[in-house]
C-alpha cells in the first residue's frame, strides 16, 4: 500500500521528506559550532543538540495533508487502529480533499488520479451530499458513507407535515388586492427530493418537489415527519445553500432569501422563525442565441468565506433532422459568477476564483477547494452532471 511506504519513511530525519521546512521545525535540526581548540571528549561533555521528538499525531497529520484523495486518506485510516484514530481525529482540520467522481452505477473515480474503485450496496444511490450519499426504497430515506459505513435513517418520504414558521416574507414582494391568493401545499401529494444538505449532525434540510410545487423541508435524523415549509408556493426555487449557520435560498429571478431555523431548547422541535428576502435582483439579464434557446441553471457554492452564486448558461439549436428523443442540441456553454456583498446587500461580480481554487459543481452538491498543494490547475469550474462527493 503506497500510504504505507510513505509513513515508514518519516521517522528518520536523513530522508528525502526531512527536506520539508515542517518536517524540519518538528526535528528542531540544529548545526553547533564548536572551538577547534577543544578535545573531543570536552566537546562531547558540554554540547548538547536540541532534538525534539514528533508525536505520532503530528507525523500522521504530515501525510494526511499531503494526500490529495479521500481514498488515500481511507486507505491512510486502515492500516491499523492507531492511524485510523489519527486520521478520524484530524478529519475536520485537514486541507479539503479533491473530491470523487460518483456514477450513477456505484463507481467512483478518485482525483486528481483516473483510479476508480466500487462499494458494494451503492449503485442504486439517489444523489450525493458531501462525504454522504443518499438512498430512496420504497419511501424509506436514509443518508450513508460508503467508506466509514455509518448510517443516518431520516423520514420516510410519505410522512409529511407542515412546519410552525412566520407568513410573511421579511421584504419581500407586497400582494396586491386583485392578486390571487397561492395555492397552498397538499401535504397528502408524493414527496421527491430534489436536494439534500446535511446543515449539521442534528439538522437535515432539502429541496422537495410536492404536487406542483418545489419547496423546503426539514429534518433531524430519526425523526418521523418531514417539516415542510409552504415558501415554495409563494416563489419559484432554484437552489439551497447552508452557510454560517443560516439557510439560503436562491429563487428564479435571482432573489436570495435567508431562512433562520429555530430548535426549542425544550422539546428539540425544529421551527423557522424568520424568512427574508436578503437581495432583490431587480434586472435579470439573459445571453441569447439567434435562432436558438437559452437554458440557465443557478448554483449556490462557498468558497474562501464568500458565498457565490455560479450562473451557467446552455445554448442549444434545433437538431438537424426528424430525432424526437433530443430535439434540441447544446452548441455552447457559458458561466457567471456573482459573489454576495453583505454591506451593500447585492451580487457582486466576481471575475477570478483565485489562481488556487477550483469549483466543483453539480445539481446535488457543489463545493470550492484550493488546489495549491496538490499541483491542480486551479481559477477553474469542473461541472459535473452526475455528482461530486
């Protein structure tokens, strides 16, 4: 195993890996120089080289870092006992990892290498969600890591119920008299997840198709209900982002809305207590092609403190001849990206990621990472129609 020949070298200060400025300042290497005049025996008797020791922690977290794959990481973690202990404790302190590929048909493909590798149990997954996958049988919900092999049960898809939250929208748009009133959610239609976050250990939130509408749920794990809010009869969404602690919510004209969860400190209850309209895209310009269509996706994303807002455009034209499966061809693509100003309460361009920071983006999960240690092109998007996990 290529992580175990790498650790075997590192306790020895004369290897190639005692080069590394870290590696060094752990050893404390120290060049003494000394009188001539002395003997050696004097010489030996008054010097002393301060030489100090790593701790198996800190050796392990020097590897660690410098794994580019959550595979090897994994890999790092079975050895034995005592790295799988170091790698689980310093999981959350790590540089993020590049992350994988994962097919619809349970195979993933580990960056920045072409390796692939299966898990048994995982082909029939429904979409993915950061280190977790998501499963859908017969209504039964429930989230699962394919390498730690720990299980979270949420509620089952036909149990659903409306969740205690405030009417209105903090500014958002003023109904008129004349307007007719939304129609309201039927808690009794079939529920399809459309995405899924993972805010913490103990909340759950999604993106649900209900009837004709696309709106917000809630959960905690081993609860029986899903907690629907009835936002997504008022506006149309787009996508679900969970960001310093807060839900933000990306609708069709750009709008962000910011949803603050409540959880009584009593009963655990989940609630939302405060929905607001943070910015209020009042033009929305669209790139179109001649003859053609236009088709926009929007994708909420952090990346180095900032929220972003990623805005890809597909062109496509008529396809030539009588295909009835894709009448449409895509002939080009073409990205935006915006950032939230806070201050100013606005979408902000943003022309440049950072030469270290790469955006990886699909329907079910996206994320930013920086790629400088692992020798990755990086001011680049990789869009993915299947899922990045």
């Amino acid at each position: 195993m290529a992580a175990a020949s790498l650790v075997g070298s590192l306790p020895y200060p004369h290897t190639r890996l005692s080069t590394d400025k870290t590696v060094r300042d752990h050893y404390h290497f120290a060049a003494a120089v000394l009188p001539s005049s002395l003997p050696a025996t004097a010489r030996a008797e008054h010097v002393t080289v301060p030489c100090t020791t790593p701790s198996r922690a800190e050796l392990a977290g020097l590897v660690l870092s410098r794994l580019p794959a959550y595979s090897d990481r994994v890999r790092f973690g079975a050895v034995c006992h005592h790295w799988n202990f170091s790698f689980s404790s310093m999981k959350r302190c790590l540089p993020k990892p590049l992350p994988c590929l994962a097919c619809p048909d349970g195979t993933f493909f580990c960056l920045p290498r072409s390796e692939s590798c299966r898990f048994p149990g995982t082909t029939s997954y429904h979409s993915s969600c950061g280190e977790w996958l998501l499963f859908l049988h017969d209504g039964a919900c429930y989230l699962k890591d394919p390498f730690s092999k720990i299980t979270l049960t949420l509620p089952n898809l036909s149990s659903l119920c409306p969740i205690d939250e405030p009417v209105e929208i903090i500014n958002g748009p003023v109904s008129s008299e004349d307007e007719v009133p939304p129609e309201s959610l039927n808690m009794d239609a079939d529920m399809l997840i459309d995405k899924l976050i993972v805010c913490s250990e103990l909340i759950v939130a999604a993106t649900i198709k209900i009837g004709p509408h696309k709106t917000v749920a809630l959960c905690r794990p081993g609860d029986d209900s899903w907690l629907v809010s009835r936002l997504g009869s008022k506006v149309t969404l787009f996508d679900i982002m969970f960001y310093e602690g807060k839900l933000y919510v990306l609708d069709e004209s750009r709008d962000l809305l910011v949803i603050i969860v409540w959880e009584d400190d009593d009963n655990g209850k989940l609630s939302i207590s405060r929905i607001e309209c943070l910015i209020e895209n009042e033009t929305l310009s669209f790139s179109l092609i001649h003859n053609g269509v236009s088709y926009l996706q929007y994708f909420l994303v952090e990346c180095n403190g900032a929220l972003l807002l990623l805005s890809r455009t597909i062109y496509g034209m008529p396809s030539d001849g009588d295909s009835e499966c894709t009448p449409i061809k895509p002939v080009g693509v073409g990205f935006e990206v915006f950032k939230v100003d806070f201050r100013s309460v606005r979408w902000e361009d943003v022309t440049s990621i950072g030469d270290d920071v790469v955006l990886f983006v699909s329907k079910s999960y996206s994320q930013s990472v920086s790629v400088s240690q692992y020798k990755v092109k990086g001011n680049c998007i990789w869009f993915c129609n299947c899922s990045w996990f």
